[in-house]
C-alpha cells in the first residue's frame, strides 16, 4: 500500500496543527460558528444530535494492521469504543468532544491518516473495489490510479470551494463493486480496439434526493491524460454548477440542465487548453504503481488437502465459506469478508476490542491488509485455503463471523435519527428488526442475494434509491413514516428503484418486508434472483400484496 513521504507527512501534520488553532479560537469565541463551519468541515468534523461526528478518509479502502488498531485506540480513548464503516469506504466517530479532536487527528497522523476532505465542497475520498489487484476477471489494478488521483485531488487549490461535493470511483473489471454509475465521476479501466488499456469516463451520477444514473462522456481516454481530462471536467463543473441552491449544485444536475453532449463539448475544448501541462509520464505511474506490487504468494498453497476437508466435516464452516469468502486469481488463496452486520448491531459498526482481533488477524492471515467495503463489511484479500478454518475459528468467537454477505441480513443502513441532525426517521433499529425477524440462514440462503438499503433522509447515505430494496425514512407531522422502491442496482447493471406506493407507518415496516419476501416466493421461476423477479413483472404484483388490505 501507499506510504507517506516526507511532503506528505508534513502535509498531514501541520494541517492538525492548523485545526489545532482554528478549535482553539473557536472555543475561546474569537471564530464564530459561521467562521468555524467551513474550516471544520475540511477536516471531517460534522456536528450531530448528541455530539460531534469525525469522518476519516480510507483512499480506496484500504488499511495497514497498524492504522487498524490506531483506530481502535482513539476509538477507546475518545469516543465510546466503537466505528461505524461507511458505504463510502471511511470510518466515522460519532462521540468525540470537540475539544479532543485535534488530538484525535494527531494521532491519526502517526499511522498516516486524516480526515482532510472528507467532508465539505470538495473532491472527497476516492473509492474503488475491495478487491482491486485479487480479482482474476480485472484488466488491470484500479488501486495505483486512485492513489495518483488522491495526490492530485488533495489540497487542489481550484477546487476546494466547488459548488457541492464532488465523488470519483475507479474499478478495474466489468464487475461493479464501486456503484461508478451513482458517482460524479466514474473511471473503468477498458481495452480499446488495439488492445491499449485506459479509461471509459462516465460523469454526473449521484444519489441523494435526486438519483442519477451517470453518463458515458469519453469512451476511451488515454492513461497519460487521466489527469489533465478530469481537471476539464471539474473545472467546467466549477463554472457551471449552481450555486444559488445547494439540492441543484451536484454536477448530476448540471448535466440533465445543459445535456451531456454540451457538456462533452466544453470539457473537450478545456482539456485541448490544458492536457500537455498535466500529462501523466511513464516514471509517475511507475512509482506509484511501485506501492502496488504482486505479494510474494505461496506457489504450492494450492496443494493443500484440508480445506477441502474442513468443508466436508464442519458445516458451518463449509456454509461461512461459501457465503463469506470471494475466489482470488492467486491458485489456493481466497478473500474473506469479516461481517459487520451481526444480529443486534448496528450494521458498519465494530468495537475497539474487534479492531484489535482484526488487526492481530490481518497479520496472522492476510499480510497485515485489511479492507473496507462499499457494503460497510471489511475484507481479508489474501488469506490462504489452508488457514480458513483457523480464520474462521477466530471470527466466530469474537462475532465477526455471520455468514450473511449478500443475503438479505447484509442491510446496509445509515446511522438515521440515532445520530445525525440531518436525518427524518431512525433506521438502525428497524434494520436490528428486519434482520432478527429473517435470520433463519436456510431462508436466507433459499432467498438468494436480496439487498436492502436504508436511509434515514433523502440524502441517501445509504444509497436506498439502487437498492432492490430501498427504504426511505421521511418525516410526516412529526411521525416516522418509510418510503419503499424495488428494484434498483448500483452494479454493472445500475438502475434506480421505482417507488411502490404511499409511504408505510414505523410499525408496519418489518411486515411490509415479509410481504415483499412471500410474493418474490410465490412469482419467481426456478433459481430466479429478487431483482431479476422484479424486472419481469414489474413492481405491481408486489404492490397488491403490500397494500391488499387498504
């Protein structure tokens, strides 16, 4: 993985500096809120409900053993002893003093963390594939080109004040793990005709409360030019996004209000103005490529006979395995997923004492690498077949071990009224319900992969508007009420969810979800999916059974 150099350490270290005093006069009275709120922001700092809320910046999702158990102890130190992951691939504290964070931040900076940009207009975290460099179906590693646009993104002077937030994902295979579609900029690696490998450009996706699915702008753009292209488009962005309303600022609206091929043209005839002074040479993809490099795999790890029998004599080992682990393209090695999504938590979140056993665990198993996920589970990338049982044995005992990935169990939730001022309706403890009440791993597994997503505002932070099953807290006279849309997608085959009817009261959610359950096992044909259910017949047969009685 990337390693600071000393501009970078030093960069890191005299922004903390800097908040450092910018808290201090705040609390002292000599910056108003109005003064403070931009400069926190920069540094993640939201203030919620009952206290501050500090987002720190995972690039791509990637962590040392190291930075994990730095996060551990800052989490026991400052906050209440736990992490919540984000579908963004951050991790946020949702108890810190505000006084403490500039000492949370400076600790961060030992282990070469921070949370810059991780909030505010700017161009925030870049994500990617959890398993970018493991997957035997990727054209090339996405990880080295999102550290390159990290580098160029970070303190950009141009575009630290744009009109919204502004998002890029980058993957490397048809496999879609990164949702590029809902993002304002999507970067896939591709072939073109003559076998030259570079970038497919989609930009103005985005969610929230208007979800757009994003839109091709280049078809195929030179590696050299990465840079110079995506700097056309931001600052065409920059001049065009609204700044007179902060719901039509995200460049998704840009695009519908000008036209894609409008757009195209004005960011063509900007990146002629600028492409040779930010061309990308050979020697800076060689030298961050160099922090990417193949480990040194095991030739004969797939000689191994016992994992074959483990499968046979443990079930619930073979069950773990099928459902929580992810072929590798290195012969015997697989990736193991770490379920953050227990019964009775909170899913993304994970205690102190977790982080350390996961830790110990990446180090023992997976050449001290851990990932985060846009599914707020973690993820070992290189753990031999012969150390799955072992793994799985320790998983287990310290509940990180549910065997649930893709299943209906595996919610993706955001903290909802529980923790965000912003938020219209709770979603945790409806997301505990609905996974309590189809917990049964048979009727899971019989179910198939059926994701829910749940969100407690039209912000959608936790995308419910492609989940193949969306639900939406809204607020109606006080009241907690939930909107419900079917079959959205943030994968290759990314589509929005269409709303299925009037919004449903608070107590009546995890019904609506059986009954959405018992009509997809009514209509479907033979080992046919949730969504692709959803697709042939449309949402009305769903639509009957929810509302039959009204």
């Amino acid at each position: 993985m990337y390693q600071y150099d000393k501009y970078d350490q030093t960069m890191v270290e005299q922004r903390v500096e800097q908040f450092r005093d910018q808290t201090r006069r705040f609390l002292a009275g000599e910056l108003t809120e109005e003064q403070f709120r931009p400069l926190r922001l920069m540094n993640g700092l939201y203030i919620q409900i009952h206290a501050p809320m500090l987002r720190v910046a995972i690039p791509y999702g990637l962590m040392s053993s190291k930075q994990v158990r730095k996060i551990a102890e800052v989490a026991r130190r400052y906050d209440k002893g736990f992490v919540h992951f984000t579908t963004r691939q951050n991790f946020q504290m949702n108890w810190p003093k505000l006084e403490d964070v500039p000492d949370i931040l400076a600790e961060l900076a030992t282990v070469q963390m921070h949370a810059i940009q991780s909030s505010g207009n700017c161009i925030r975290n870049t994500t990617s594939d959890q398993f970018a460099g493991i997957n035997a179906n990727e054209i090339e590693d996405p990880r080295p080109w999102a550290e390159i646009i990290r580098q160029w993104s970070t303190f950009h002077p141009e575009f630290a004040y744009l009109p919204r937030k502004f998002k890029i994902a980058v993957i490397g295979s048809e496999e879609d793990r990164a949702a590029t579609k809902l993002h304002d900029i999507g970067l896939h690696l591709v072939k073109n005709h003559e076998g030259e490998v570079g970038f497919e450009v989609l930009v103005g996706g985005g969610l929230g409360r208007t979800p757009i699915i994003g839109q091709q702008i280049r078809p195929f753009l030179e590696k050299k030019d990465l840079l110079s292209y995506l700097e056309a488009i931001l600052r065409v962005y920059n001049r065009l996004g609204r700044r007179d309303n902060k719901y039509k600022a995200r460049i998704k609206i840009t695009v519908r209000e000008h036209g894609i091929n409008h757009i195209r043209e004005l960011v063509e005839a900007e990146w002629v103005q600028i492409r040779d002074q930010l061309e990308l040479n050979q020697k800076e993809i060689d030298r961050v490529k160099a922090f990417f490099t193949e480990p040194e795999y095991e030739a004969d790890a797939a000689a191994d006979e016992s994992y074959e029998k483990a499968l046979t004599e443990d079930k619930a080992f073979a069950r773990w395995a099928k459902q929580n682990t992810f072929a590798h393209k290195q012969a015997g090695y697989r990736a193991v997923y770490v379920s953050l999504k227990a019964p009775g938590i909170a899913p993304g979140d994970v205690t102190s004492e977790q982080l350390e056993v996961i830790a110990e665990l990446a180090e023992e198993f997976s050449l001290g690498e851990v990932r985060s996920t846009h599914t707020q589970n973690l993820v070992f990338a290189d753990v031999k077949q012969a150390d799955l049982y072992a793994l799985w044995l320790r998983l287990e005992a310290d509940n990180l071990a549910t065997p649930n990935i893709n299943t209906l169990t595996d919610i993706i939730c955001c903290p909802g009224l529980d923790y965000c001022g912003l938020a219209n309706a709770k979603s945790i403890p409806l997301s505990k319900q609905i996974a309590e009440r189809f917990g049964d791993l048979d009727y899971l597994y019989d179910l198939g992969d059926i994701k829910i997503k749940f969100s407690g505002c039209m912000n959608g932070c936790a995308h419910q508007s492609v989940g193949h099953i969306g639900i939406l807290g809204v607020d109606k006279k006080g009241e907690e009420w939930y909107q419900f849309t079917l079959g959205g997608s943030s994968e290759a085959d990314a589509s929005l969810g269409e709303r299925l009817g009037k919004a449903i009261p608070k107590e009546e959610v995890v019904d609506t979800v059986g009954h959405l359950l018992d009509a997809y096992v009514d209509l479907r044909h033979d080992d046919e999916s949730f969504l692709a259910t959803v697709r042939r017949l449309g949402i009305d047969p769903f639509k009957e059974r929810v509302y039959a009685d009204n």
